[in-house]
C-alpha cells in the first residue's frame, strides 16, 4: 500500500468511524430528550409558542392603529396586509421550531469543568459528538413542526400559512435547515470561547437576540426600513427566517431562493473554518482541569 | 505496526519536557474584585521542568511523588490533552500533542478522579460506544467483556447507571473499558484511590496479567507504594516537579530487600542517645533510618534480626516495635530527602536508555 493510499484508506475508515459514532449518538440524544414526558413537552412542542402569541397581540394593535377605519384588517405597512402579517408570524412559529438553539449544547460547561478531556485521547473527532445533537435536534423539530402544522391546519384551515407549492416547501425547508447549521456552528464557536472566558451564557443570549431580530423574529425584514432590509439580506439568519415564510407565502420566488442557498453556503463555509480555528486555538489554552 | 517516525525502541519519550500554568492571582473581597480588574497580578507556576524520560514497549513505569509533584501534568503532556510549554513530549514516536488517531487507538487513560465513561449509562452501554470509537470487532468486544468483568469480579453490574455504582466497581469499570480496545500504551492515575484493599489487589493482579500476557506497556500514579511495588518494575520519582530519580525497582530494592525496618516506639520523656545507639547497633550491621520523638526506625538485614530484636530490648525502653518486611516507603523517603539536600535532580542515576 502506498502512502497516499494508506491516508485514502485510514480517511475512509475515520469517515466511517465518524458515521456509525453519529448514528449510535442521535439514537443516545433521542433517549436522553424523551426519558422526560413532561420535560419533552414543554421543551419541543410548548416552546417556541407564546413570543408569535405575543406578537400577534402588538401587531393588531399597531395595524389597527395605523387604519383609517378602525379594523386592521384594512390596514397595510410596508407592503404587508394584516392578514398577510398573520399569516408571517404562523410561519414564524413554525420555522423558529426548526432553528437550532443555544440550550441544546451545553458545550461551554464542558470545556470549563473539564469534562471534555476524556474525548481529547480518543481516536475520533469530538465534533462528531456535537453534531449528533444538531441532527437530533433537526430530526425531532421537523416531525414535531410538521405534527403542529397539521394541528392548526385542522384547526384554522386557509387563515393558517398553507405553502403555495411543494416546490416553496422545499426550498424554504432547506434555506431554514442550512441556516439552522450556521446557527449551530455559531453556538459552537461562542462555546468555545469558554477556553478563555467565563461569561459565554450572556454571549450566547445577546447573540440570540440579534439573530433574531436581523432574522426578522421580530418583524419581517421586508418590513423594516430599506437600508437595514437590504442590510440584512446579506446576513445567514435573514435567510433562516424571514426570507424563508416569504418565500412560503408565495412573495419571494425562485430567483431569491437561489441567492439565498449561495449567501448562506459561504457563510457557513466561513463559520465552519472559524469553528475549527476556536478549538484549535482552545485546545492549546485547556489544562484539563480536576483530573 | 510501527508507523511514522516511531523508533522501535521506546513508546514514550519526554526530552525536557518543562510545563508552567499561569493563573491570576484573585483578591479577596469587593476592594479585590477592583484591584483585580484594574491590574491583574498573573503567577506563573511551574508544575514541571526537565523532565526527561524514555519508556520502551512492554516497560510498567511507576510514577509517585508527593501532592502537587506534577504526575498528573507529565500524565496530560505525555497523553497530549495538554501542549508541554518547553521540551518534546513523543508517545509512538509522535508529538503527543498532535496525535493522530491512529496513534489515539492504541492509547488508553484511567483518572481516579474522573470517569472516562458516560455517567448517564450503564457500563455496558458506554462500552458499546467505546466499540464504535476504537471500531473493535465484535468477536473481541464480546470475548473481552466477558473475560474482564469475570476477572475483576463485576459481570453482574453491567447493567446498572454508571453513577449509581460504589466507587470501587465504577473504578473497576473504567479499567475495563481502558482495555477493551487493547491498547499498547495505558496510563492509570491514582486509579486505586479511595478503593479497599480487596478491590486494590484485584486491581493490580489486573494489570499485572495484561502487562504480561498482552505485552501492555503502562505507567501508574499512586499514592500507595505497595500497588507499585506489586504491578510496576520501574519507578519514576517527582520531586517539586522535577525527577528526583529514575530507574529499576528491583535494583533499588535488592538494596532493601533483604531487609527489615524496625519501628521501635519508647517513652518520651527518655530522650534517645541516637549516637549511641547507632554505635550499639552497628554490630548488628543495623543503622537507624529516621526517628521522631517517641520513635525510631532502625533498618537491619532481616538474618540478623533475632539478634537485634533483644539487643533493642536491653538499649531502649521499648514500649512497642513492629518489623516492616519491605522499607520502600523508606528509600522513597531518602530520594526526596537527597534531592532536597542536593537541590538538583539525580536522575540519570539510571543509565541511559537501559531497559528493565
Ligand atoms: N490548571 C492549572 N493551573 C495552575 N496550576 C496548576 C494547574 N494544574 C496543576 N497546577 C499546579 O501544578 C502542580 C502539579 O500539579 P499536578 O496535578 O500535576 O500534581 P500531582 O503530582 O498530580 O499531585 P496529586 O498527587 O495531588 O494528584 C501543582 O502545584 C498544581 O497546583
Ligand atoms: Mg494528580
């Protein structure tokens, strides 16, 4: 066997290695998540539900503020109708389930009690370990996303956001679930930082919240004044969240979609490069501390 | 089976290997809390310094000193979970802090202190796990649970959650899954700690029979002389972070091997002439080792024994006296008190390079 064959051969077992360690660790993640019935059901199917609720209630005060009749639904800001608005914030419950969130890695605890050594002299990539979760995570939010749909479509009927095609669906599903990566990669790479720091839990909140609000969980970006919309096209959680129920309902097509699959493709190369750049660097500063 | 740069001779090689961990130094207090944000005082410690230390194949160092000596730090260098801040630290003739997986396969850790396991799973489950990180074949897995668990006496605590085991079979377990992967290279930190003296020697007849039938090579931390006396045929001695010495334990011991120490407690308020009784007991080829105010360790050839016994009788007024068969804790005591008195290690006193 030559050289370059032999690190063919050694990747390919690593890749392999990194698969099947993947499965087992989803399935041990999944164990984890459900031990808990009640646990389970406030976590994955209440949360995420009362902020839309909430917004609801402030957007049919300021729509009925701003109409001339009295009744919101006649009222219309920056280009969305107040149905249009229900509609958003219905896709808004759906699509923030499917995002990948901070209280799913508690990565940084890890570094800091040092619990992370015994991984360090084993043969795989800890990463992988980390991953496990995000799929898990992705797995369970899209059945659980898909089963409340189903729910208030049952319920509602077309008042609920019904996508105007498979076609929508795809797109927007797969423009949600990369973003959900970039999102991932960044809580990696704040919870890295607890190589150096203490404070990564008031970093990870004010990260959240800006990635919120430039992702349009506040407001549609669309909605918002011209210099920061265009602003924030140029950003992954725009293309996470807003552009995605656009796209949905129908008011964004095909053309932006694609503008959006390449924005967010580099920056998630752009992340992953600085994930691997954090633990490299973290890894020289750890002293695997109470052993 | 060697890969890379490793020389065939040694596993393991530390060339001045030096460590030092800043920390900044915490003020009590609110006023603290405000000098320290102001201007911080860092304190540089260093944990280890010129260590040098060549281990080949097949080779069971132990490695003892007291707290704080720097064997957990040389542990952490060696395994490449910490960078060395001077020197080379080499394990399969690799920079053991950039090792690649395929050197980490044939590696294994135990830490008293913390599980290698999931805490959350029973340990056959995390066994599996470990199954899929070290891709051990299955014919293997299941011959090598069986055997251990047999050996160390816990097949019926497989299935039970990690964190509701003694300590002793928690202990026991990660020794297991330490070996299950049959690694070339196992290093145990204190890994009796806090363990019966049953559990200790089911522990040490453990290692002992993989190191010999399996070639195991493996390097031991313990506070207890008599598990290194038992499974190591090396010692390694940290002094302040420094090697106070280095070298066969069988030829340190036949120096004490014949050998009886001698406790002889005496009243008090009888001061001992020492000098006088290193004077009468010299005709028994004894010397005395240490005392303290009510004590004294005479050391003597064990032949002579029945001789000197009385003898001590008549010199002392003996209130009690017990014989130790192995003074090693002895000789461990004479190397720090040498390389206090000398400030310098006395490593070396091994020849280099010479195998056991
Ligand atoms: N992360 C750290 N930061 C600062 N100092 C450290 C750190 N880790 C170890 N030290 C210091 O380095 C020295 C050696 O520590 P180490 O843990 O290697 O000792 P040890 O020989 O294993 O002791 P013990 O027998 O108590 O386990 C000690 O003085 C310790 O305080
Ligand atoms: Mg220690």
């Amino acid at each position: 066997m030559t050289r370059a064959e032999a690190k063919v051969s050694s990747w390919e077992s690593d890749a392999r290695t990194d698969l099947a360690l993947l499965v087992k660790t989803v399935g041990y993640e999944f164990r984890k998540r459900i031990q808990f019935r009640t646990g389970f059901f406030v976590r994955e199917v209440l949360n995420g539900m009362v902020q839309p609720l909430v917004m609801l209630f402030v957007f049919a005060a300021i729509y009925r503020s701003a109409s001339a009749s009295g009744d919101a639904a006649d009222a219309t800001l920056g280009s969305w109708q107040y149905s249009e608005i229900v509609r958003y914030v219905a896709g808004l419950l759906i699509v923030m389930k499917l995002v990948f969130n901070a209280r799913g890695l508690d990565l940084s605890a890890e570094i800091f009690e040092g619990r992370i050594t015994k991984y360090l002299t084993m043969p795989f990539r800890y990463f992988v370990l980390i991953q496990g979760r995000f799929v898990q995570f992705t797995i369970m939010q899209v059945v659980v996303a898909t089963l409340v749909w189903c729910l208030a479509y049952a319920l509602m009927g077309d008042r609920w956001l019904v996508p105007v095609s498979w076609l929508a669906t795809g797109q927007a599903l797969t423009l949600v679930l990369l973003g959900s990566y970039c999102c991932f990669l960044l809580t990696v790479i704040l919870n890295t930082l607890a190589f150096w720091l203490d404070v990564v839990w008031s970093l990870l909140v004010m990260a959240w919240f800006v990635i919120s609000f430039v992702g349009g969980a506040i407001m549609p970006v669309s909605q918002m004044p011209v210099w920061a919309s265009s602003a924030f096209s140029w950003l992954f959680p725009y293309w996470m969240i807003s552009a995605p129920i656009e796209i949905l309902m129908g008011r964004l097509g095909t053309d932006a979609f694609l503008r959006g699959l390449a924005i967010v493709t580099v920056q998630l190369v752009l992340l992953d490069a600085l994930r691997r750049f954090t633990w490299r660097r973290g890894l020289a500063h750890y002293v695997g501390a109470g052993m | 089976m060697n890969a890379g740069g490793e020389t065939d001779a040694y596993v393991l090689e530390a060339h001045g290997v030096g460590k030092s961990f800043t920390t900044f130094e915490r003020q009590p207090g609110f006023l603290g809390v405000l000098k320290n944000f102001v201007a911080r005082k860092s304190v540089v410690v260093d944990a280890l310094s010129g260590i040098d230390l060549t281990v080949r194949r097949g080779e069971t160092v132990g490695l003892i000193g007291a707290n704080g000596a720097g064997k957990t730090t040389l542990v952490k260098i060696l395994t490449g979970i910490v960078p060395a801040t001077t020197g080379a630290a080499r394990l399969f003739g690799r920079d053991s802090f950039h090792l690649r997986n395929q050197e980490k396969a044939r590696l294994a850790l135990v830490m008293g202190q913390k599980s290698q396991l999931w805490w959350d799973l029973p340990p056959i489950d995390s066994f599996k796990l470990l199954k899929e990180i070290y891709s051990i074949e299955t014919v293997d897995f299941d011959r090598r649970v069986a055997e251990y668990t047999k050996m160390l006496d816990v097949e019926d605590r497989l299935k039970i959650q990690l964190r509701q085991l003694s300590l002793g079979q928690r202990m026991k377990m990660e020794i297991i899954g330490a070996f299950l992967h049959d690694p070339d290279v196992v290093f145990l930190d204190e890994p009796t700690i806090g363990l019966d003296l049953v559990s200790r020697e089911v522990i040490r007849q453990f290692l002992v029979r993989l190191a010999e039938e399996r070639g195991v090579t493996f390097m031991l931390t313990s506070h207890d002389l008599e598990d290194i006396e038992e499974t190591c045929k090396r010692i390694v001695v940290l002094d302040g972070g420094r090697m106070a010495f280095d070298g066969d334990l069988a030829a340190l011991s036949a120096q004490v091997m014949g050998k009886r120490a001698i406790e002889v407690h005496v009243d008090p308020h009888t001061p001992i002439d020492e000098s006088a009784l290193s004077r009468d007991i010299a005709a028994f080829g004894a010397v005395v080792a240490g005392r303290s105010v009510a004590a004294v360790t005479v050391v003597v050839d064990a032949a002579r024994l029945p001789e000197l016994v009385p003898a001590l009788f008549q010199l002392l007024q003996v209130r009690d006296l017990s014989v130790e068969r192995q003074p090693l804790e002895l000789l461990v005591r004479e190397i720090y008190r040498r390389s206090d008195r000398e400030g310098s290690s006395i490593a070396g006193s091994r020849p280099e390079g010479a195998s056991v």
